[in-house]
C-alpha cells in the first residue's frame, strides 16, 4: 500500500468534489430560509459552477438544469435538476404529477 502524502506535498491543487445531490441543500437553504429570488438563485449556481477549486459531478447535468430553470423558474431548480438527471440516465419520461414539469420535453404526467 502506498504512503499517503502530506498535504503540503501534493503535487495537484486542492479541489473539492461533490455529487449532485449535495447542491440541492443550499439551493434550499437560499431559497427556503433566506428568501432569495429565483434571479438571485441562478445567479448563486452560476458561481458554484464556474468555482476554480470545486469539482462537480456531471457538471453538464447541472448546467442543463440551471438553463431548464432559468426558463421557467416558477419550476424550482431541484424538478430541473431530476429531469436532466433522468435524461442523462436515459430514464425518459420522467413521470410527475406536477403539471408544470409535464409541460417540459422529457417528462410526462401521471
């Protein structure tokens, strides 16, 4: 087994990863508890996407749920998100019972 290297060794900058789903908690946290606007919203996930030290998992997903929302922001960016992720799956429809998420290509009402 390897010897684990020291932080100030590493010969790579320090980036952090996150999954997907780890994003959807401080898109509620800016929507729920401080009461920001959707505009205010896209304008936070922007950020997060362009940051130089986070990696995201399948950053295209999120990019695509982020146009999904800016779109229709009335949707919340968490139905954009699972949409694209069931997209990306090839899990297509996505069933809803929300009205206004069957109204978007890829998704079908129950």
């Amino acid at each position: 087994m390897p010897a684990k290297r020291s932080r100030q060794t590493r010969p790579w900058p320090r980036v952090r990863g996150y999954r997907i789903w780890c994003w959807l908690k401080p898109v509620w946290i800016l929507d729920a508890v401080y009461a920001r606007t959707p505009k205010q919203l896209i304008a936070a996930l922007d950020l997060l996407l362009i940051h130089e030290s986070l990696v995201l998992q399948d950053a295209d997903v999120v990019s695509a749920a982020l146009a999904q929302f800016r779109a229709k922001p009335a949707l919340g960016f968490s139905d954009c998100l699972v949409l694209e992720i069931a997209r990306k799956a090839g899990h297509l429809p996505l069933a809803t019972f929300d009205k206004a998420l069957a109204k978007l290509e890829g998704a079908r009402r129950l």
